[in-house]
C-alpha cells in the first residue's frame, strides 16, 4: 500500500518538479560562490605577472617583502623566490550538516584545493623580467590563484616602476592561464 504522494495527489507534480529546480539552482549557486574567490585570485596572479615586468627589486621589496631566498645567476642576473602558504580553516562536521565531507567531496571533484605558491621573480640589471608560479596553487575556479597572496601588495598598492595593465572585462588578464608576455633578449654569454 506505499503509494507515493504524487501518484495520489497529481495537482503536486509542477511543485514537486518546481522545488527540485530550486533546489538544484541553490546547489549551483551555492558552487560558484565557492568558486568565485579562485576566479578573482587567479586574474590578480596572472596580472601580477604583467604588471611587475619592469620594476626595480627596490620596489619588488617594498610590495612583495624580502624574499626567502635569492640567487645570482650571472652579473646581471638574480632570482627572487618567495614560498607563502594559504592558511584555510577547516570547517567541523555536525550531526546534521556534514559540512567538511561536503567540502572535500568538492575539491576532490572539482580539483583546487591548492595551498601553496611558490613565486620566481627573475631580474635582469635589476628590472623584473618574469614571473613564475609554481606549486600546489590552483583554487577550485582558475589557475595560480593561491598566488595572490604573494603579489597582493603590488596589485593593491602599485608602485611607480610597475606596468599599468587595462583592467576590466577586456582586459588581457584571464583566470585560466598565465599572460603571453613579449619575448625578452637573450643576455650575452658571460663565462
């Protein structure tokens, strides 16, 4: 005798089909609100990488901080490495919500569960060449995103050494991969 409700009640049908889009809409809604942090983090990396070519490691100090570690390549040129790690609070489960094992089901699926940036500034008679990320540093949306957390301070702050970069919609900053940049002259062979 297990009858469901809509078999004895059709005029439910259209609510029942209309609560479960709501309810699917939630749950999409709910997913890119997480992801929409990545996709902003992501585009401020990838703008870093633009907007620093050109500056002085004086000013790369003063926006970035003092780097963990330097190498000097040849006369003229010199690494800076800065490694930072994302500290991300882990949520508790309840007996009701289980909302970690949500949040891992997450970024097991969706990937970008990144927590670590390792950012390369390469200097050529002291002036920013390039910049490159590396690591455990993808967010859920985008890619690099952990490592805003390195170049935040230029990005917010701008010094007068840095590149100006169109921001916007059409600007050439995109989330998903790190900016082409012009090809730079090979540095004469100094043996």
């Amino acid at each position: 005798m297990n009858v469901s409700v809509t078999a004895r009640f059709p005029a439910l049908r259209p609510c029942l089909r209309l609560w479960q889009a709501g309810m699917l809409v939630t749950g999409l809604l709910g997913l890119s609100g997480l992801s929409g942090c990545g996709y902003t983090d992501s585009r401020a990396a990838h703008r870093a990488q633009m907007t620093m070519i050109g500056m002085n490691s004086m000013d790369v100090q003063s926006c970035v901080g003092i780097p963990d570690k330097t190498r000097k390549i040849s006369d003229t040129v010199q690494i800076f490495e800065y490694s930072r790690t994302l500290n991300i609070p882990s949520t508790n489960d309840s007996t009701l919500i289980p909302l970690q094992s949500v949040v891992n089901l997450t970024e097991t699926t969706l990937g970008g569960a990144g927590k670590t940036c390792i950012a390369d500034i390469r200097f050529e008679n002291d002036r920013v060449t390039q910049v490159h990320y590396s690591g455990d540093d993808d967010e859920m949306m985008g890619t690099d995103g952990v490592c805003s957390i390195v170049t935040r301070g230029c990005v917010r702050q701008p010094v007068p050494s840095m590149r100006h970069v169109k921001k916007g919609v059409f600007s050439p900053v995109s989330a998903f991969h790190s900016p082409k940049l012009d090809a730079q002259p090979t540095p004469a062979n100094t043996r």
